[in-house]
C-alpha cells in the first residue's frame, strides 16, 4: 500500500477543492464525502460521457432515472433483505468494529486488527449487519411504513422492464441504463472514496435471449475495458481483468469478471461485468406477480430474459482518473505538483492572466479573452496572486493551459500560453488562442 500518495491525493483533494469531509464543520461523518466544485465537475464530465456513449449514440440501450426509495417487496425479492450483509467483528482492545474480509488472516481463527491486536474468531464471533438504510415512508411515528433507500440501481431497471419494454417498442437485445446514487451502511476504513456509505453508480442491464447470454458477456467485459482505456484514457498498466473463481460468484451468477484498477492501496474492483441469468426477473415475477417474459417468434414461446450488468462505480471512476493524473516532479529545487488530466476532465481548459492587474487596457483585453474561450470551453480568469502561484494552483487543479496577457501584447496583439505537461511557452495571437486550444486539446 502506497500510503504516502493516498495521503497526498487525499491532501491535494481538500485543499483544491475536489473532495470534501461530509458534514465537516461538525466533526464528519465516517464514508461520506461531499464533492466540491472542481470534484463536481470532473464527476459531472465522467457521467455525461458514459450517458453520451452508451444512451445517446446507441440504438439498442435506452435510460432510466428511478427513485432512490424502493419498496420492501422490492428487496424481499431481489434477497437483499435475507442475505446482503456483511460479518463484522469487535476488537475487544480497541473497541473497533470491522469487516472480517477486510482485516489481515494470521491463521483461520486469528486475524489481525488495525490496532495490532490479534483477534480470536472463536472468542469474538463475527455478526451479521444488513447494510441497507431503512427509512419511514408513513406521516407518523406511530404507524409506521418501512422502506428502503436502495443499496443499487439495478433493482429499479428490474422493477421496470416491462414498463419500459411497452413503451419504447424494442427489441431484444435490449439495455436499460441508469445513472444514480446508492447507499450502503458498510464499514470502511482508509479508502477514501472508493467505498462510501452514499455512491453513485452508472448501470446497464442488458437482456438478451439466453442463447446468446455468453456471446454478450463476452462482449461487454472486452466493451468496458476499452472504455476506460480509449475514452476515460487510463493507463493500461493500471488496469487488469480478473474473472471470478468459482468460490467467488453469486448464487444466481454464471460468470463475472471485474475490471480493477491499482490504486494506491492495491488491485481493486473498478467495474464489474457479470452475467445474471434470469434470476432478477424470475425474482420478481414471482414476488409481485407479473408476466416479465418475453415471446420468441422463433421459437413461438416465452422465455424470462438473461441479464449482463456491467455495474461501474462514478466515485470509483473519479479517483482511478484523479490517481492516474497526479505527479510529482523537481522544478528549481522545489516539488512541482501537477495533475495530467486530460484536457476532456480538466475543470478548466485555460486560464486567463492579466500581469498587471491595475492596468485598465492589459485586464479588457484579458477579460474580452477569457469571454471568448469561455464561450466554447470551460474557462476561468484569475488575478488573486503572482504569476508563479497562479500557475501552481491550475497545475494542481489540472488546468492544461494558462494564458498571460502582458506589457507586449498591446503592442503585438499575442499573449503567452503555457502548457501544463511540458511547462513551454508559446507567443499565440490573440485572435487565434481558441483555435490553438481546441487543437492542442484533441
């Protein structure tokens, strides 16, 4: 584990503002976090190019928005009522409780806390906590109505299939997909935003006939893997498919394979891609009572759909991009922190700086640039510090441009332009600074 870039990344996110402490000013709360304005936009960016690629330039995958409360039905018959939990133990040294699957194993009894002490399974058994949020749907205290905030969105497409089946008039195959938050009470410690108590999660359920449910999930793990290479541009030495043994699948799975990324803590789960079969639906037709099935003209019969889900997670996607990005190099004897964002993620693509600031000619130029670059990509226009920390402060954020307007360009009508990578500064006409931009940008 690489602690000491966690802790830097960690660092780097609060005080740029891309990560926040969850109700902060009040002490915090443990796993949650709040994602502030250059988090939001990157985050935004990552959702919209997922909706983009999947919902808007695909024929075959429609989207859904369903609500975050679901019905207790729901979660009866998915089994989430019965068996999503997980077994934590108490350490009866420094009274902590953790994930049993999570601690250190010195042997098939003993397992090794955070704090050292080694603990004795057969002395202090594991309990099972469920991990979703129950919540009061009635009006009063005295008569209440239970529900659930849901722990995934995929129960949502299941409970709406046949809704959306009938309206749009397609086809199997066919994906619902669905961008939305999630909430698990889980234990967690030291992952920062890989595992939160409330997350978002970018989900398509794919159903198809059970025929071709292998030559699909074949399809969409080699489809997901090259999403994060050729659009999010992960580095491929940072990515690995690993397929699930047997010991590892659900009950109702016939295959999975997770798409896992080496964060600064290890190999862990970026995505994962699994193959359903016709669990979910046959859940809920039988729980709730209505014909889920779909009819084969082929074979002049119905069938109950298989699922493929690559479930990818938005929180996770962040910090893969924000740990990929983030670099250290000596500049002048002193550490240069910069993050290589692509220009697509990057919360701003240029920067304007007027030199002089007091300078009434040099700042309407500046401005008149900076509304001119705004008007076509995110843009933001500085004047608070020297230049020096000025240029410090976008290469943290990722900004891939930094424009100065200085004493010559009232006279030659450039402005200076440096890249964030290279550091190299390039006299640019002011006339041509968008074009040059969005050509550097590709």
């Amino acid at each position: 584990m690489d602690t000491d870039k966690l802790t830097k990344i960690v660092s780097m996110c609060r005080r740029r503002g891309f990560i926040f402490g969850g109700s902060e000013i009040y002490g915090g709360l443990s796993s949650v976090w709040d994602y502030g304005p250059f988090g939001a936009k990157i985050k935004k960016r990552i959702k919209d190019l997922w909706w983009d690629h999947y919902v808007e330039k695909r024929d075959d995958i429609v989207g859904l928005d369903s609500s975050i409360i679901m019905h207790e039905d729901v979660f009866k018959a998915s089994g989430h009522l019965a068996g999503f939990t997980d077994s934590l133990v108490d350490c009866p040294k420094c009274k902590k409780r953790s994930r049993v699957d999570m601690l250190e194993k010195e042997d098939t009894t003993h397992y090794i806390c955070e704090c050292k002490n080694v603990i004795d399974i057969t002395v202090n058994k594991p309990r099972k906590f469920n991990l979703m949020f129950k919540t009061n749907v009635s009006a009063t205290e005295e008569n209440p109505v239970y529900a659930y905030l849901r722990p995934e969105t995929a129960q949502g497409i299941f409970v709406n299939f046949a809704n959306v089946l009938n309206t749009v008039h397609k086809k199997l195959p066919l994906g619902i997909a669905q961008i939305g938050k999630s909430f698990r009470n889980e234990v967690t410690t030291g992952s920062f935003i890989f595992r939160m108590k409330e997350f978002e999660q970018m989900e398509i359920e794919y159903f198809v006939h059970p025929n071709d449910a292998d030559k699909m999930y074949e399809y969409w793990v080699k489809e997901r893997y090259s999403f994060y290479t050729d659009k999010i541009g992960l580095k491929k030495e940072n990515l690995r498919l690993r397929p699930h043994t047997a010991d590892e699948l659900a009950h109702y799975a016939r295959g999975c394979t997770d798409v896992e990324y080496m964060f600064p803590f290890g190999w862990s789960e970026l995505e994962g891609i699994a193959n359903r079969t016709d669990f979910d639906l046959k859940q809920h037709s039988e729980v709730s009572r209505k014909d889920l099935s779909c009819f084969s003209s082929a074979e002049n019969k119905k069938f109950i759909p298989y699922v493929i889900e690559p479930s990818a997670g938005v929180d996770r996607t962040f910090f893969a991009i924000i740990c990929d990005a983030y670099d250290e190099e000596t500049v002048n004897d002193r550490t240069r922190v910069v993050l290589r964002l692509k220009p697509y993620f990057a919360p701003y693509r240029a920067a304007v700086f007027p030199l002089l600031k007091k300078n009434d000619e040099l700042v309407n130029i500046a401005k008149n640039l900076f509304y001119d670059i705004r008007n076509k990509m995110p843009a933001t226009y500085e004047d608070t510090a020297g230049i020096g920390k000025l240029y410090r402060r976008q290469d943290e954020i990722g900004t891939p441009f930094c424009i100065t307007i200085d004493g010559d360009s009232l006279k030659d009508q450039k402005v200076t332009i440096r890249d964030r990578d290279t550091m190299l500064q390039e006299r640019v006409s002011i006339d041509q600074v968008v074009v040059y931009i969005e050509q550097k940008s590709i």
